[in-house]
C-alpha cells in the first residue's frame, strides 16, 4: 500500500510540474539541409526521397490563408509576419497537448513561385525538442512569401495522458491483486 501511495504522489507531482521552457529556435534559408525547385506536393516529396531523405507522416501543416491540417493540427499554431498575404516570416508555437518528439524531424518551408521553391530542415540536428518556438526569417525577401509550413516526425503524447495510462494500469493491477487473494 505504501508503494501505491508513493506512486500515485510522484504521478501527481509529475502532472504540475511546470514544462522547461527553452529559448526559441531562429531558422533561416541559409541553414536548410535540401532545397528545391519542384511546387507540386508528390513531385517534392520524389525529390526529397532522391536525396535520400524519408519523411515521416505529416503531424501539421500551416497554410498563409488560415487553413491547418494533421494530426497535431491543434497542438500547434503559425503566425505569420510581414505582411498577410506575403509573408517572409512566420513563428511555429506549440500551444499544448501532444508534439513532436523523436528522431526524424523535418520542417518543410514552401513558396512554389521562387527558386528554390521549398527549403527542408532537419530539426534534429537543430536540437529541437518539439516545444520550442520555431522562429522562421528571411524567407524569399521582396520576391516571393512563405506559402505554407509542415513538420513531419513522430506524436509524442502529452504527460496527462501517459498520466492517466498510469493510474490506469495501477487501477488494473491493484484489482487483479484484490481479486486473486
């Protein structure tokens, strides 16, 4: 009973233990690991693959004109700047919940009017751990605009929810014993 009690303090403790904050990471085109000239979305995703890069399923994409997609679509927001429509810089936010973790991370910043037309990143190398801000600048300056940004990798849940995985199985393991005696 007294490893139950430990457990469900230090759980507990976990739950309002405040994230670390981390100063934010500033992205510019000079330091992409590929570029291209490719703007159709397969004919990129060709390219990449030629240079012997594989990306992992799309968690979130950011459109200029408002629109997100992914499955972390939530879990992240874009704010582009400059100008609305014309946009050389943007800042990546994660606003909660799950994110991006593990390795294989890319973010892929896309114009299609300009060339190169996209620049990919390689966040791992760039040490970032899914919750610090991206800070994008000087992204195709006075002749072209950031028309979307994506970030490919691995979901890792939020602590709540390996929380509740927690209890939940103590719960289960707790009964079981009860059961057996």
């Amino acid at each position: 009973m007294k490893i139950l009690k430990a457990l469900v303090f230090l759980c507990t403790l976990a739950l309002f233990a405040a994230p670390a904050t981390a100063l934010p990471i500033t992205i510019t085109p000079e330091g992409s690991s590929y570029t291209g000239d490719e703007t159709g979305m397969p004919k990129i995703y060709a390219e990449i693959a030629a240079q012997g890069v594989t990306l992992s399923g799309l968690l979130y994409m950011s459109n200029v004109d408002g629109g997100e997609e992914g499955a972390l679509a939530g879990s992240y927001q874009t704010t582009y700047s400059n100008t609305p429509s014309d946009p050389s810089d943007a800042r990546i936010t994660y606003a909660g919940g799950a994110y991006i973790g593990g390795e294989d991370v890319w973010l892929l910043v896309k114009d299609g009017n300009q060339k190169p037309a996209w620049y990919l990143f390689d966040l791992d190398k760039l040490g970032w751990d899914g919750r610090e801000d991206l800070i994008l600048e000087c992204f195709w300056p006075k002749k072209g605009a950031i028309s979307n940004v994506s970030l490919y990798g691995t979901p890792v849940p939020e602590p709540a929810t390996m929380l509740l995985l927690g209890f939940g199985l103590v719960g289960l393991g707790v009964f079981g014993r009860k059961r057996f005696f």
